[in-house]
C-alpha cells in the first residue's frame, strides 16, 4: 500500500480579496507562506517523508510545495501536472464570490467556457490515480487547490467524504491522506488534517 498527501496551496490574496482563482492565479500571502511552513513543520514533527512530489501548474500551489518540502527538510525535484490545477471558471476567473451560483454548481460554468463539476471531478481521479500508480511511489505529496482536494475526497464516496470532513472546511494548506492499492488502483481516504487550526 502507498500513501497519498494531497494538499491545497496556502492562503493568497484572491483569497484575501474573496475573489474566484480557478485557472487564473495570485500570490500567496504572508500568512499563506506562514501556513505552508506550519504545514511542513507538523510534516517534519510527524517524521513523514516522500519519495515523489507533484505540483499544480499554479504558482500558489507551486510556491507552497517547494515551502512546504523545505521545512519538511526534503527539498527535492517535483513535477508540474496540469491535471491537479483548480476548476476552472470560465469567464467568472477572478470575479469576485458573491457571483457563487448555489451549491452544487454542477455545469454552471460550461455555458462560460467553464468545467463541468464531473468532468473536473475526473480530471483529478485520473490524474491522480495515473501518478499514484507509477512505479516507486510509496510516499507521495502532491499540492493542489481547495476545491479540487474537496472533488478528490467526494470522488471516494459520501461516507468518506462525512468522516473526513465531519462539516470541517478544508483550510489553506489542510491535508488529505489516502492510501492506494497499486494492484486495485483504489484509494481509501484516512484522515483530513489542518496543521493551521
């Protein structure tokens, strides 16, 4: 069995700013920064080590990977996957919240040149899954985006998805820990960690 950290990116300033980012892109904050230093501190204490990292294309989650391994005390290469970018919004890309149709937003976003929430949710089950059963991939930390890491958990099932979240949100820089099955390709979701709260 391997293990799967799956993270979203620290606090930025659209999210400052309550502003949609998708596949559109801010810097983090200084609390972001802080965040992803707390988040590989608790990664260290835990003496939790990776053998592959992988990045959202995303500056964000980029920048908070490579803060997080640093602290963690394993800086090493990592790659940048498109598939682990966040939902994209169509022409609603950096608008600000309060253009939130209600939940679930389902295919709302098509129409603007936007994902629709199932095709967005198996986008990151492929790409996910794909990574996770290369070879020599016992450890594994990949950082992404809030929604994203949500759509992975929801893909594993509603118990999965009530256990882990039990009515939490998944905070900048919260944790998702999966093991995976290479021989049956199937992830079990284990626990939704927040090294901030």
């Amino acid at each position: 069995m391997s293990k799967l950290y799956l993270m979203r990116h620290g606090q930025t300033l659209f999210n400052v700013l309550r502003r949609k980012q998708g596949w559109c892109d801010s810097p983090l904050t200084e609390e972001g920064i802080e965040q992803a230093r707390r988040a590989g501190a608790w990664l260290r204490e835990q003496g939790v080590t990776f053998d592959h990292a992988y990045s959202s294309t995303s500056e964000r989650a980029c920048d908070t990977l490579e803060i997080v391994l640093e602290e963690a005390g394993q800086t090493m290469p990592y790659e940048r996957v498109k598939g682990l970018k966040e939902w994209n919004f169509g022409t609603f890309e950096g608008l600000t919240e309060d253009t939130n149709p209600p939940l679930p937003y389902g295919d709302f976003y098509v129409p603007f040149g936007g994902e629709g929430e199932l095709a967005f949710r198996e986008r990151l089950v492929t790409t996910v899954t794909e990574l996770m059963s290369r070879p020599g991939h016992d450890s594994v930390i990949m950082a992404s985006h809030g929604a994203a890491v949500a759509q992975f958990l929801r893909a594993q099932g509603p118990e999965a998805e009530q256990r882990l979240r039990n009515n939490r949100r998944i905070g900048n820089c919260a944790i998702t820990v999966y093991e995976f099955d290479p021989e049956t390709r199937a992830f079990e979701a284990l626990e939704l960690i927040n090294p901030n709260a």
